[in-house]
C-alpha cells in the first residue's frame, strides 16, 4: 500500500474516532460523569467487543491492519504528552500540608492492595490466557499489585478542583496520597518490566538508567530549564521557537527511557515534573492540552478498545474470573484508604470521600496494562478483564463521592487552587 492509499485509508478511521470521542464524551458530561469516562467507553464501542461483533465487515474495512502503526504512533505520542502534561500540574505543597496523613492513606492503598494481588496470583497465573506462560510469582504480584493500587491522579485533581475543595483537608489528603500512590506503582511496574524476560543486565540498566534520571530530573532538571523559563517571562510569551525547544526535551526524554529499556511515560512524566512552574508551564499547558486531550488521547483509547475482546468474559469461567479482580480491586483499595483517612484523624464523610476518589483508576490504568501487554507481561484475557475494571471503578468515582460527600462541598471554604487541573 502507497503512503497516499495508507493516508486515504486513515482519514475516515480518524474521524470515526474523533467524532466517537466526541460523542460519548457528551453523554458522560451529560450524565454527570468525567469527559474522559466516554471517551475511553468510546475506544471500547469501536473495537470488536461491539462495533466488530454487529458490524465485523464495516469494522474490520475502517480499521485494516496497515494503519495500526500510525494508530499505534499518534497513540503513544499521545499518552506520553499526557503524561508530560501531568507532570506539570504536579504540585509538592501537598506533601508539606498534609503530609504525615496523606502517607498514611497512601501506604494504606499499597499495602493492601498488593496483599490482595498476593492471594489472587496464587490463583491467576495458572489459568490460561491472563499472564505469559513463564512469569513468576513475584512478577505477577507486583503487576496486579501496582494495577490495584493505581489511582487516576489527574481525574482525582480534577473533581477536587471543580468541587472548590483545594484548600480543605480532604482536597489536599486526596491528592497527596494520589500522587505518592501512583509514584509507587509507576516504580513497581518498572522494576517488573525490567526484570521480566531480559536478563540481569537489561534489569540493571533499566533500574540504574532510571534512577539516574530521575535524580537528575529531580535534583537539576528545574535549575538547568530556569534559563528557558526566564526567557519566556522575559518576553511575556512562549514563542514557537521555545515550544520546539520543549518537544525535542520530550522527545530526547521519552528516548532515553526507552532506550534504557523502560517506557517513554517516565520520561515525560519526570520532565514534566521538572519543568519550571510560571508563564512557560502555563503556556505548555494551553497550547499542548487541546491537541493530546482532543486528538491524540482518543487515539491511545481507540487503540486500547481494538485489543479489547470484552466477548471474552462470556464464558462462565473469565467472567467469574473478571467479578473476582473486580471486587477484590474495589474493596482493597477503597475501604484501605478510608481506613487509614479515619486513624489519620479524618471524620467518616471525608474518610469514605478519599476512598471512593482513591477506588477510581481511569486512564493511569489503561497506560499500565497497555505497557504490560506491550511487554508479553500479561495476555489478551486479562488486559481485557483490566481494561473492565479500569472503566468500572472510574465510572464508580463521581456518583459514590457525591452520595457520601458532595452535600457537605457548598460548607467548606477552600483557598484558591494555585491551577486549574486537566480538563479531562
């Protein structure tokens, strides 16, 4: 095929997913739940679970194989400017406000969690079709670990932000924890893809290439950016020479975390982070949200529901299998987390508000799984009975908060957040 027959073929696959997204992006809103929720049940719709079980012709003409790759490309451009994205709007004063509480949630919602893994991949590695055929123990634990415990910080940040609970004890316990919680499972799922299937040395240099970039980042990478930032208040402006300047950062970073032999979304993540706060963060975030958010996320979704076999768990065995994981998942993470809140000193509402904002997963789940699958961690079963439970607990978030919280949001008085989050 030309590159103007695979360009041709392409056009009306993008719009199907953009106009998709769209969509069912507006009927979440309209029922009152997060953008993001539609679009990643639009991903779903589009892959054969139901397009390709009504439709499989129509569906397997719109989605030939000779465009996966620039689906796969535009897909992992997009979550990893997302994850660059997210790194801007992390926010250490979280830490200093509720620090000792928010650590005691977290450890909260990783402990239990992967005890909870623990007991199930005495069960789940044996059964064929979740995990590859030769990962131990150790490594099945810590994947389901990490996927059980992941919260979807950004989603988190967006509900605490438009509630006007910024400056209030649950607002920042909230996203504290969130923020070390996913820091964690970012860090687990790295060590598991760095020992899985590649020898000590690749084990070794993914850990060491990313604990030396990460203290880079962390420790210089905001002195060495200052003078970039500075430039741009100086003039008042981000011109498109700096915006260049930035996505070349972007794209060395998301490299040399490959090439160490982890993924490109630490990179983004840990540069995003470093960015220097002010006019240059603020102008990233407006020029890049609209594209990743409105382009290239629907892409990542789309690609995730295309590997998305839900007909899966229609036999007795994998939907029994999916009710387990599910359960266990909620419950490990939920009532963990509200427990902590409360033996931190919190009152039952705003503990059982941290738990149920602290259950959801959303999109940090599906970059997870979709790595893992990337990497022969896990197979076509259990990345569908995933991405299942990824969608449930999201979908879970906004109504259980507003049924044990959202009556109390008009008494409190929040201090100005310091940003807006993503609009997502």
């Amino acid at each position: 095929m030309s590159y103007t027959d695979l360009a041709l073929a392409f056009i009306p696959q993008l719009l199907l997913i953009l106009l998709a997204a769209q969509v069912f992006g507006y009927l979440a809103r309209f029922i009152g739940q997060p953008r993001v929720v539609g679009e990643m049940i639009a991903g779903v719709v589009l892959g054969p679970s139901l397009f390709g079980l009504f439709l499989p012709e129509l569906q397997k003409s719109i989605f030939i194989p000779e465009t996966m790759p620039l689906l796969y490309f535009g897909a992992q451009v997009g979550v990893g400017l997302y994850m660059f994205l997210v790194g801007l709007e992390f926010n250490t004063k979280f830490f200093r406000e509720q620090g000792k509480s928010a650590i005691a949630v977290s450890l909260a919602g990783m402990v239990v969690p992967f005890a909870a893994a623990a007991l199930l991949c005495l069960w789940l590695p044996g059964i064929p079709g979740l995990f590859a055929d030769n990962i131990s123990y150790s490594n099945a634990t810590l994947f389901m670990g990490a996927a059980i415990a992941i919260t979807a910080f950004p989603m988190l940040a967006r509900i605490i932000y438009e509630r006007g609970l910024s400056g209030t004890m649950l607002g920042t316990l909230a996203l504290a924890a969130g923020a070390i919680d996913d820091a964690a499972a970012w860090c687990v799922l790295a060590v598991v893809l760095a020992s899985f299937g590649g020898g000590a040395m690749l084990a070794v240099k993914a850990v060491v290439g990313g604990v030396i970039y990460a203290f880079l980042m962390v420790r210089f990478g905001t002195r060495w950016l200052q003078p970039l930032a500075d430039k741009v208040e100086q003039l008042g402006r981000m011109t498109g020479i700096h915006l260049l300047l930035v996505l070349v950062l972007w794209a060395m970073a998301a490299y040399a975390m490959e090439w160490v032999g982890l993924h490109a979304v630490f990179g983004s993540f840990l540069l995003g982070v470093a960015m220097p706060r002010g006019l240059l963060s603020e102008q990233l975030g407006v020029k890049l949200q609209k594209i990743v958010v409105f382009l290239l996320l629907p892409m990542f979704f789309t690609y995730s529901g295309l590997k998305t076999q839900l007909n899966i768990l229609g036999s007795l065995e994998m939907f029994s299998i999916a009710m387990v994981i599910l359960a266990a998942s909620i419950a490990a993470k939920g009532v963990a987390c509200w427990g902590a809140a409360r033996l931190a000193g919190a009152d039952n509402r705003t503990a059982m508000a941290v738990g149920a904002l602290m259950n959801s997963r959303g999109l940090m789940e599906l970059i997870i799984i979709n790595i893992a699958l990337k990497y022969g961690v896990i197979q076509q079963g259990l990345f569908s009975i995933m991405v299942l439970m990824a969608i449930v607990t999201t979908l879970m978030a906004t109504p259980l908060f507003h049924l044990v919280y959202g009556r109390f949001v008009n008494q409190q008085k929040p201090t100005a957040p310091d940003a807006d989050p993503l609009r997502i």
